[in-house]
C-alpha cells in the first residue's frame, strides 16, 4: 500500500472529491450541519481511514510541495 502519507480529509471516508485536489466535501461534517467544504489537507476529530486508496491527498501534497504545479 502507497500513497497514504498521514491522516486527511482528503483520506478520510466521509470525503468526496470538490475542488480537486484543493478542497474536498466531508459529509460527515454535512451530516452535522458544518461547513462540508474543508481543504484536503485539514483533519476534523471525525477522521475515520478510507477503505478504498484516493489520488485527493496524494495530489494535493503534490500541489502544496510545487507550488501548484500539476503533474508531468
Ligand atoms: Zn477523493
């Protein structure tokens, strides 16, 4: 297994890709009456692993190291 790098909303099972890979929408905090909108880096107390692999975090590390440059 590679790519899960920490703990994120963006790895989080509660998250569906928004604007990605910068912001994504948790529905647990939808489910809450929250501001669903959240960056794909942040991490609520509600975090929970995702059970299937996603590209969100991966890409927006790769986006934050470079400076916003998109992949090659
Ligand atoms: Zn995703």
């Amino acid at each position: 297994m590679s790519g899960v790098e920490g703990e994120f909303c963006g790895n989080c099972d509660g998250h569906n890709c928004f604007d990605y890979p910068y912001r994504v929408f948790c529905s647990t905090r939808h489910a809450k009456n929250l501001d669903p909108i959240v960056d794909t880096l942040w991490r609520c107390e509600s975090y929970n692993p995702v059970s299937q692999e996603c590209y969100c975090v991966r890409e927006a590390l790769k986006a934050k190291n470079g400076g916003g440059e998109m992949q090659r």
